[in-house]
C-alpha cells in the first residue's frame, strides 16, 4: 500500500514538473527571464527528488514482489494444511 501511494504521489510530480516547465517557456516567450530562472532552479530540486524516489521504487519492488508471493505461498500451505488435519 506505502507504494502504491509513493507511485501516485510521483505521477502527480510528474505531472507538476510538465505544468512547470510549461509555464517557464510562457515566461520566456514574454522575456522574464529571471523569473524562468528560478523557476528553472525549482524544477532540478524537483527533478533530483523524483530521481531518489524512482531508485527507492526500483529496488523496493522486487522486495515487494517476492513478498506477495511468499503470503500466496504461505496461504495455499495453510489451506493444504487444513485440509490434511480435518
């Protein structure tokens, strides 16, 4: 569930970095540049911090994965388990 949540979360700061960058080319079509720049600065901060969550995700998802199958795993035994004692 935590990442499921953290992928969400990074899908919509992926879709802010897009309106960002979208408002920084307006600001540089009507030559504000300083404005652009800080905007520009804004966008790498968040563009490393997308970076660091896209790592945690790749190497959190495989753990996920085997997980979940060792619960499917575990769930049949105990079923098998049942079945035997009964």
């Amino acid at each position: 569930m935590p990442c499921c949540t953290l992928v969400a979360l990074t899908a919509l700061l992926v879709r802010a970095i897009r309106l960002a960058d979208k408002r920084r080319h307006q600001l540089l079509t009507q030559k504000r540049r300083s404005e652009s720049r800080r905007l520009a600065e804004t966008n790498w901060t968040t563009l490393m911090l997308l970076t660091v969550v896209a790592v945690f995700l790749v190497v959190e998802f495989p753990l996920a994965v085997l997980f979940i199958v060792l619960i499917v795993q575990n769930t049949f035994e105990a079923d098998k388990i049942k079945r035997l004692v009964e």
